[in-house]
C-alpha cells in the first residue's frame, strides 16, 4: 500500500490509469488497491477527486472497449482463449454465455467487483451482439460504481490509509503471507489437474500426416475420425475436419453402444 | 491441458474395448497441415444466444 500510494504521488494518474486499464483487458494486477491509495491521495490533496474518477473510467472503458472490439469480431475465440483455464473450457463458454444472457445486462453492472468475470464480460457482450451503444451505457455504469466505490473508501479512510502505510512493514509482512499462501494454492491447484489428467496422457496419438496418409491410401472404412468438440463452441460457418461425425462428450457411451469395436477411432477437438 | 476433452474421451472409449486415438493437435494441426476441411453441418450446430 504505501508503494503504491508512494507511486501514485510520483506519477499519478498515468500509473493509475495503467493499472486500471491493464485489470480492464485481464492482467491480475490490484486497480481495487490503486482506486482506494488514489482516494486516500485525493483526500491529502496530491491528487485530484474528479480527475481520479475521470482517469479510472476512461482506462476502464478503453479496456472494456478492446476486449469488446475483440469478442465482437473473434466471435467465440477470444472467449474460449480466457476459458482456457478452465477444467472445462468448452462448457466455460457454453455456461458464460448462457448466464449472461439469462441474468442479462445487469451483469455487466456488477462483473468489475466480481475477479475473473469482470474480463469475460466484455468479450461475451462483444460475442453476443450486443449493441455498443448499450454496452457503453451499462458499462460506464458499472465502472462509475467500481471507481467511485473503491476511491471512495480511500477518500473516507484515509486517516486509516495513513496509519497502514506508515505500519507498511507489519502490511507487507502480512501480504507476503497471504502471496505466499496464494501461491502454494495455486501450484496445488495446477498439481491436482495434472494428477487428474495424467491417465490421459498414455492414450496413443497420431500425426495428422500419418492420419492424412492412411485416409488417402482407403483405410477410411476400417477408420472413424470424430470431433468432439461442444456444441456450444461452435460459430456459424465453422469447419471441421472431412468426413469426420460429431461424438458428443456428455452423451458418448450411449452413442458408441452400437459400433463396431474392429474400426479405429481418432478424435479431435480444437 | 492441450487436447483434455479427445484425451479423456479417448480414454473412456479404450476402457470399453475401442481401439481409439487422439490427434495430435487437434483440428488445428490439421487445418495448418493444409488437409481438407468441410462446413459443420447445421443440425450439429447450436448457436449461443445473441442480443441481436
């Protein structure tokens, strides 16, 4: 805190403005903790109130901006690259989508206090055709909330601020442990999808050279090539490979029962 | 993890007596190959919703 408050007397709102705007377009880095030291400098005058909320919302709804642009002409690509982390990134998509067009556009009102959702958002409003019009408006509803929220607790409490940035060490202490313990959950977190996933890893490939080959030398009776990609994932006017039969994940068993157990089976997703 | 859902697919079909693989890298790998491709049928296609 008192670096960042010490940052942000130095140079102001351009750091403000950079953090805010690199939260906006999904870089994990604290603009919650850099709205409140802004608030707490607006309150001991260093720097301005207005210019704070000002500087907030333009970075925010530039961010906002791209991820839209982005999600608007990637169709589902961009969503499906920030679902990656998900277990499931298939269903990540199928499942945002459907929630966000459920609870509608209030969402977009709510996402910036929510980690992780507030950089799906735009993208999905992009995705789903949303009007920019109407995403701006909502938008800069939701960021004014955030900002004026944050700064505000900083403008209020900034006697408190004061008292914590000079305590800086005892903070910082306590911060490193918290770093530290959020780092081993996540080496834990990585630990358990690989110890989930590592049964998979002996199931045999095939190059698709070697695929190619075998499909041009009339193999492709003896040969089923299956995609199992979501439904969900797909946009209008997608490709998939040649002569290749949808395999629905979630339904596999009951569709496999009446084939025959003599053919090859390759498979694919994205 | 690079192809989870064809692994884990994969991998239950073996378990139930299906000599089954995985293509490495996907339909990516294969569209960069430059092997042929063909539109997904509309009946296999299920749009999200849109606003518009």
């Amino acid at each position: 805190m008192k670096d960042i408050v010490a940052l942000l007397e130095q140079h102001g709102y351009a750091v403000l403005a950079v953090i805010v705007f690199l939260e906006a377009v999904g870089v994990p880095v604290p603009a919650a903790l850099a709205l409140i030291a802004a608030g707490a400098a607006g309150a001991w005058h260093h720097l301005r109130p207005e210019m704070i909320l000002l500087t907030a919302l333009s970075a925010m709804l530039l961010g906002d901006t791209i991820l839209f642009v982005l999600g608007r002409n990637t169709g589902w690509a961009l969503l499906g690259f920030l679902c990656r982390i998900a277990l499931n990134p298939e269903s990540c998509i199928l499942r945002s989508a459907e929630s966000f067009y459920r609870r509608g556009r209030i969402t977009l009102l709510f996402a910036k206090f929510i980690p992780g959702i507030n950089s799906l958002v735009p993208p999905l409003a992009g995705s789903m055709r949303m009007g920019y019009g109407q995403f701006f408006r909502l938008d800069l509803l939701g960021a004014s909330f955030y900002a004026v929220a944050y700064a505000g607790v900083g403008y209020l409490f900034s006697g408190v601020i004061e008292v914590i940035a000079k305590q800086a060490q005892i903070v910082g202490r306590a911060v490193e442990w918290l770093l530290f313990i959020a780092f081993l959950g996540y080496v834990a977190y990585r630990a358990s999808i690989y110890w989930k996933h590592r049964k998979y890893r002996v199931v045999p490939r095939i190059h698709v050279d070697d695929l190619a080959r075998k499909m041009a030398a009339g193999e492709g009776a003896a040969i089923t090539v299956a995609d199992v990609r979501s439904h969900g994932y797909y946009d209008p006017g997608a490709k998939r490979i040649q002569s290749s039969i949808r395999l629905e994940p979630n339904n596999l068993l009951k569709t496999v029962k009446e084939w025959p157990h003599d053919k090859q089976i390759y498979l694919y997703c994205t | 993890m690079r192809e989870a859902t064809s692994a884990r697919v994969a991998h239950i079909l073996r378990e139930h007596g299906f000599d089954a693989y995985v293509i490495h890298g996907g339909l990516r790998a294969w569209t960069k190959g430059g092997y042929p491709l063909e539109p997904v049928p509309s009946d296999d296609v299920v749009l999200l919703p849109t606003f518009s």
